[in-house]
C-alpha cells in the first residue's frame, strides 16, 4: 500500500482499542468478574484499498517496532512544506532603531 502511493497519493492508519466482543458478552464478563482482554484493530487505506488486523496485548511491542521500521523506510517521498518568510516583530524594531522603551520618572 505503501508502496503504490509512493509518487501519488496518502495512506490513512487509524489505531482503536477493541475487546472484539459484543456488548453482551463483555457485561457477561464484567458481571463473573473476569478481565476484559482489549486489542488494538489497526486499519490502513489509501482510498481504493483498505487492510485490517488485530493485535493483543503481547504482541503490541513488536507490531510496533515493525510499523515504524516501515514508516522509516517509505517516508522517502514526503516532500517539504513551503513557508511563507514572516518577519518576527522584535527584528523589525532593531532595524529601526533601539527595541528600549523610553523610562518613565
């Protein structure tokens, strides 16, 4: 996906916290005193296509450690912003003269 948006083109990644069950179950849950296991379902898309998956508790580390090794190695193309020159206000009065106010008696 990365790959095909190279010259043109974005890639949306969304992260949300899961407990992949129905509501019902999780109050189940909730009422035998058992622990919710939440993941995390991550979703990619570029507009055409779009990916998903799902990952625990134990294996967030290393999901993350590969996505960013990814992000690294396709965030070759990005381009750099253009910024307007905006001249700081406390430069335009040393250019005039002195940047002191005058003492007051």
């Amino acid at each position: 996906m990365f790959e095909r948006s190279t010259e043109k083109g974005s890639v949306w990644v969304t992260l949300k916290r899961s407990s992949l069950k129905s509501k019902v179950q999780r109050n189940k849950l909730a009422t035998a005193g058992e622990s919710i296991e939440y993941r995390c379902l991550i979703r990619a898309t570029d507009g055409k296509k779009t990916i998903s998956t799902s990952v625990g508790q134990k294996d967030h580390q290393r999901f993350q450690a590969s996505y960013a090794t990814i992000l690294k190695a396709h965030m070759t193309a990005l381009k750099k912003r253009e910024r307007k020159d905006k001249k700081k206000p406390a430069e335009a009065d040393k250019r005039e003269g002195s940047s002191k106010r005058p003492k007051k008696s």
